[in-house]
C-alpha cells in the first residue's frame, strides 16, 4: 500500500525546517505526570539516601551494645545479691495518718509479687540475658477517707519492715491555681474550674510507688526522693471532675495503691538507661531490614520514573503530542512536509488515518491511497479543515 500525504489550506514549511518540541513543551503536556514524575525521583533519591546512612550507621550499634551491656551487669547483680537482700524486708505494712489521727486502724500489710516486667525492645524477647525474677512490695486496697469541704489535707505515711522504718511526707489532695487565658481553656484543657480568682485544678492522691537504695558502705537501706518511673515524682494524683464555675464539695479517697522497688531493680535500671522508653535502641539486624527496605522502595520509585521519563523522552504516553498547532513529534518523525509517496507500516498507517488515537495530531491532511485492484474512491474528512482519504 502505497500513501501519498499533502499539506491542504496550510503554507508549506521551508525547506530543512524541523518541528521539534522543546522539553518544556513535551512537559506541558501533561503536569499531573511531570509533578509525579520530580516526585518519583525525588524519593528515589531520598530513599537511596536513607538506605544508605541507615546501612553505615555503625555508632548505633555501639550505642545500643553499651546500654545492652549495662543491663546484663544489673541482671547479675540482681541475681546475685540484689534479690537475696530486697527479699529480707518481711511483714512490710504502711500506716498513715492525718494531724496524728492514724486513718487506717489496723496496718496494711504489702504482699510481695513477682510480676515480670515487659521491655519495649523485640531482640530482647529472643535472648536468655532478659530472664529474672522480679520482686516488689504492693499494696493495692481500699483507703476510706471523706472529707467535706474539699480541703488540701498533709498526711504522713509509716514504712516498717523488718529492716527498719520509714517516715514519708505525702499530700492526699492537692489545688493548682492554672494561669489560662479564658474558661474554654480551663474547662476544656485544663479540666478546672473557672472561678473569680482564676483557673483551680482540683487533684486527689491514687499510687505512691516508693524506691530503696542499698548502701554498700554503711550497709543500710535509705528512701529516695524518686519515683519509679523516669524523671517523676514517687506520688501519683488524678484530677478530680468538676463543673464548669464550681470545684467540688468534698474530698473522698476509696482506693490507694503503694508499690515498693529497689533501685537495683533491672527494670528501673532500663528505665533510667532508655530514659523511660524501654528501648535500647535499634539492633544491627532492625537496621539491616530498615536499609533494605529503603532500596527496595527506592527500587520501585526508580523504575516508574524511568517509564515515565522513557515516554517523554519518546513524547509518547502521556507526552504524546495532542493539539492542532501543527506537526507529529513522535516516533514516527516528521509528517509536516511531504514531498514524495512514502511507504508506511500498517500500524502508522492506521495511526495516521485514525482520528481517535492517542498519537494522531490532526494536522489536515489530504490523504490519497493509490490501489489498482480496488477500483473504488472514497473520501473521509478529519479535524477541523478535513482529512481526505481516496482510495483508487
């Protein structure tokens, strides 16, 4: 099949011009895919990056190997002496008093417990280094005290042991004058009540968990000031509900709960190692699956910026060319002047004789097909100007 292509209503181009689109041009054509495109390849390159200095990053492991190692040496410790001598604090009670009024008649006795405490660290799950058995003293009961109206109250609370006895200063109700800037604030955030002196957030006593430190030197226990969490004190208040212009009527405690640890508790050893998070940090093998992971993402994202910059480098997909301003920029070259019959496939054939296809740029063309054994002639127009089709 022989096709004869010619310019009609339009001027012939001069002779050795080229139609060529610039790069911005094929760009523009489609921003969605250009934006998508800097986007690919900008977390190819981040991606990359990442794996990377995750791959490199050596100090992580050293950092976490010390932690690990300060651990294990509180563990045998533990092992060793430390539960052996937390153990000899037998009938541990507590009492406490208000104004030298004892609020509990008869002395609460705290139980020893065993609950093995869970780090947040996987690797540690899976190593034989983590196993110990804990010891605390707990007291979880009812603590019966009213008292109307609501008041701060000072108590004092009696730790006795076998080992000795301990005098702890503790707060059963505390007021917080908050300084906010409206009532939506102090009843919304704050959770107090807006009264005419201000924001008041009323707090009622519910844990007290108390440290013991062992000293070497004068082979005595002592109480600290801290509490068993991380930078927290040994004294734990809930706030109390109140309406939005009013504070409450009364204070009432029905429960109190008291733990008693030991400073060489490895738990609180990871606490203070990890600065409350429980973590060592993150292991040779987690870094490894982090790093692989990001080539593997960057992998992906390398390969559909490749496609992409494949099809505007061929202007093809969603840069093909599409408009009336003249000239196909594909790769099928320049039909912009034609001068002499051209033998085309079938398949640029039917591109070019197919007004619906995507790489058609109806650029008004008369299109005469010369085929002796038809012996017919038809005539079929396109775009706006028309493209003819006759078929001899």
């Amino acid at each position: 099949v022989h096709v004869t292509l010619k310019r009609r209503n339009r001027a012939r181009p001069s002779k050795g011009r080229q139609m060529t689109a610039s790069s911005t041009e094929v760009l523009c054509r489609s921003p969605t895919a250009s934006i998508v495109g800097v986007l690919l390849f900008l977390s190819f390159c981040g991606t990359s990056f990442l794996g990377v200095g995750y791959y490199q990053n050596v100090v992580t492991d050293f950092e976490r190997g010390g932690r690990v190692q300060l651990y294990k040496n509180a563990i045998r410790r533990w092992n060793q002496s430390g539960l052996l001598r937390f153990e000899q604090h037998r009938q541990m009670e507590i009492k406490i008093s208000v104004n030298g009024t004892q609020l509990i008649p008869e002395a609460a006795e705290l139980s020893s417990e065993s609950r093995q405490d869970t780090l947040r660290d996987l690797e540690s799950m899976t190593y034989d280094w983590n196993h110990y058995r804990p010891l605390q003293y707990r007291y979880d009961g009812p603590f019966n005290y009213t008292i109307s109206p609501w008041e701060e109250v000072s108590a004092s609370m009696a730790l006795s042991s076998d080992m000795g006895t301990y005098n702890v200063p503790i707060s059963l109700s505390t007021v917080e004058n908050a300084q906010v800037g409206g009532w939506k604030v102090c009843d919304y955030h704050r959770r107090g009540a807006w009264l005419p002196n201000g924001c008041f957030v009323y707090r009622k006593l519910t844990s007290l968990c108390l440290i013991l430190s062992w000293n070497d030197v004068a082979g005595t226990w002592s109480l600290t000031e801290e509490g068993c969490e991380r930078d927290t004190q040994r004294a734990a208040y809930d706030i109390v509900p109140v309406t939005r212009y009013k504070g409450p009527a009364r204070l009432s405690i029905e429960q109190l709960k008291v733990v008693v640890r030991t400073r060489e508790d490895p738990h609180l050893v990871a606490m203070n190692l990890t600065s409350g998070h429980l973590n060592f940090g993150i292991s040779h093998a987690e870094r490894m699956s982090v790093a692989l992971l990001m080539w593997i993402l960057a992998l992906c994202c390398g390969c559909i910026f490749a496609g992409l910059f494949w099809c505007c480098w061929n202007e093809e997909g969603y840069f093909a060319v599409d408009g009336d301003d003249g000239g196909y920029y594909g790769r099928l070259g320049d039909y912009s002047d034609f001068d002499s019959p051209a033998t085309l496939s079938v398949r640029e054939t039917h591109i070019l004789s197919n007004p619906h296809h995507p790489r058609h740029r109806r650029n008004n063309y008369e299109r005469f097909v010369d085929e002796d054994t038809a012996g017919y002639h038809s005539t079929q127009s396109f775009g706006s100007e028309g493209l003819e089709m006759d078929h001899m």
